[in-house]
C-alpha cells in the first residue's frame, strides 16, 4: 500500500480511522494473519486483575510518612548543595522522596491511559483481523494498567497530580495520528521502550512491596507489548526505501527527544520544591549547573536505565543511522549496546512475574475444571 502507513507486510495493511467500510470487504475475513496468535494465546497465562486481592492486595500497607519509597541516592535532587542544605530533616527529606515518586506514578498512569486509547486506535486503522484481535488484547491489557495504577495512588496518595506538558502533548500526537508507523514507533517502541526500564528500575529499587509487586504485574504484560513494536521493526524497516527509512527514525527521534524534555525539564517540577519552601529558580539553577559539569557520556549509565533500554530498542531494530547517531551517542555508548544482543533488562523479571501468574492461573483452572467435572455428572 503506498500511503503515508508506509506499510511492509499485509498483515500491518491499515485504513484510514475513519473508514470502517473497507473492513466490510468480503475477502478480508478469510485472510487473517496468524503471526500474533501466540501473543493473543499467551494473554490466558499472565492474566491478571487489579481487583482480585490473589493477584495483587492494594490494601498492604506502607507507612509514607516515615517510609523513603525510593533509597536516597536515588534521588539526585537531595545531593544538590541548595536542596541539601534546606532539606535537614530526615522526615521532609522522605516527604520529598515520596512527592517525587507522586509525579512518578501519575507519569505512569498518564502514560498508560495513553497506551489504552492508542492501542483502542489501532483496532481502528488495522485492516487485519488477526493484527486488530491483537490491539484489542493489548488495549484489555492497558485498561488493567490504568484501573492498577490509579489504584496505587489512591492507596498511597489518594489522587493523581497532572500530567506534565510535554508528556501530555506526546500522547496527544501519537494517539491523535492516523498513521501506524507513527503509532507503533511512538508507543510500543518509544513509549513502551522506555517503560520497560522504567518499571525494572521500580521493581529494583522501590522500597513499597506493593510497588514491586505492581511493576512486575505490569511487566508481564509490556514484555509482549514491545515485542509487537520488535515484530513491526524487523518486518518492516529492512524493505523500506532510504527515503521512508529517514521519515520513520526522525519519528523514533522526535520521540525520544519529547521524552528526555519531559523526563530533563526541571522547569516541570516547580510545584514540587515550592510545596518545600525551595526556590524553584534555585533548584532549577543548580541542576544547570550540575549537568554542565558531567561527563555527557556518562548521563545514561546502567543496565537499566530509563532511556538506555529506549535506545537499545530503536538500535536494534535499525532506526538509529549515521544521521540521527550523534543525537542519541550524547545519552549513551552506542558501541557497548551494539556488543550487548537483544536481550532486554526487563526480560527477566517479566518472565518471573508470569512463572507467578501461571501459579495462579493454572490452579485456578485446574479447580475450575474439576468443578465443571462435578457439574457435568
Ligand atoms: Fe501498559
Ligand atoms: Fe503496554
């Protein structure tokens, strides 16, 4: 199809969102394409439910008055000269941690609400049943998400704060746009690359179980969720033309660059300090200023972090050339991630996590089916 979808394979084939009546096409229903079925099959093993205290117990409790939800030297902000010497007390200095983490989780369930409506999109444009069936499972997953996320905060916080500009005005862009290219390199390649780190980094570090426990939740689920981003990469990027390439990796940059705005902008934080008596313009002044001193190829170090598993995606599916190289080697050791292979950080945690749901699933219907047994004598 030569439209602006810059479309491959059939099986990514799509409409315009408006344009119900090509699904209509009699051919269509016998074509299906079965290269999702395992994703759309593997859903019954890691399902789970934010609402069913097997699963997950939103009840637990966590003392966030006392608690650090995050290990101080997580938090780079307390190591500035100003923010360290306003905050001596141990007690606002966990306040801090926990406000912190506040917009970190609202963040997350932005992001998610995000992910509902542009998988929800997806089923639109999709002219495949078998690609639709899957945006319909991933769009059932996302609302789990959300319904989870928002859970958390209410538990612990009781409401969410507002999504910050940039994030707000990515999700509007991706959600918004009709082409799939754009839907599947901003969300499960972009957005969803970045989530992958950012959740290993929760599972990590948080010091709330109940944190731990809803990252891996979720992991479970987001593993599958790039992999359809990995799929569409390798299926698609080898057989474009220069020209289409260059169009998809500016994407993939644009992207990434909203991102490190919205993750890099301390501009977006003001509320935060000034609910500390911090002068945001100082708080603002030092980070400046502390940025200016570091080593640049040394910002984004570790396995884990946030913006090294985006990269790494976006490299290994061949959206990183020598024209849009220089951008992301500012972040990290393109080098040492070309040596690294495909494995994800977050693998290993998401395959964890479903070893668990199995658990629970797999008991659950062996006892369901021992009771339909009963039923049917
Ligand atoms: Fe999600
Ligand atoms: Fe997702």
């Amino acid at each position: 199809m030569a439209d602006g979808n810059i479309t491959k394979d059939r099986m990514y084939g799509a409409v315009a969102p408006d344009d119900f009546e090509s699904m209509l096409q009699l051919d269509r229903y016998g074509q299906r394409s079965d290269a999702f079925d395992k994703i759309i099959a593997a859903t019954h093993d890691h399902f789970w439910d934010p609402l069913d205290p097997k699963y997950i117990d939103f009840d637990e409790p966590f003392d966030i008055e006392t608690e650090a939800m995050m290990p101080e030297e997580r938090t780079p902000l307390l190591r500035l000269p100003y923010v360290a010497e306003t905050l001596k007390d141990p007690k606002e200095r966990v306040r801090f941690i926990n406000e912190g983490q506040l917009r970190n989780f609202s963040s997350i369930l932005h992001g998610e609400q995000g992910a509902l409506n542009l998988s929800a999109s997806l089923c639109h444009v999709l002219y495949d049943q078998g690609a639709q069936e899957y945006a319909a499972n991933q769009t059932r997953e996302e609302a789990r998400h959300v319904t989870a996320f928002a859970k958390y905060i209410k538990a612990r916080w009781g409401r969410p704060v507002e999504c910050g500009a940039v994030l707000k005005a990515l999700l509007i862009e991706i959600v918004g746009s009709a082409e799939v290219y754009k839907k599947i390199v901003g969300m499960q390649m972009v957005l969803e690359g970045l989530a992958m780190g950012a959740f290993a980094n929760g599972f990590k570090y948080n010091q709330d179980p109940l944190a731990r426990k809803l990252f891996q939740l979720v992991m479970t689920d987001e593993a599958f969720h790039h992999k359809f981003g990995k799929i569409w990469a390798d299926r698609t990027v080898p057989h474009m033309t220069e020209a289409e390439r260059n169009i998809v990796e500016d994407w993939a940059a644009h992207c990434t660059q909203s991102l490190l705005f919205d993750r890099g902008s301390p501009e977006q934080n003001e509320a935060l300090y000034a609910g500390f008596g911090l002068d945001p313009e100082r708080v603002v002044a030092d980070i400046v200023k502390r940025r200016a001193e570091r080593d640049p190829t040394q910002r984004f170090k570790g396995e884990t972090n946030v913006f090294r598993v985006l990269i790494k995606t976006l490299f290994n599916a061949g959206l990183i050339t020598a024209r849009t190289r220089s951008f992301y080697a500012a972040y990290v050791d393109l080098d040492e991630l070309a040596a690294e292979g495909l494995r994800m950080p977050g693998d290993d945690i998401a395959e964890e996590g479903i070893r668990y749901l199995q658990g629970i699933n797999f008991k659950d219907r062996a006892e369901r089916g021992a009771a339909q047994l009963v039923a049917a004598e």
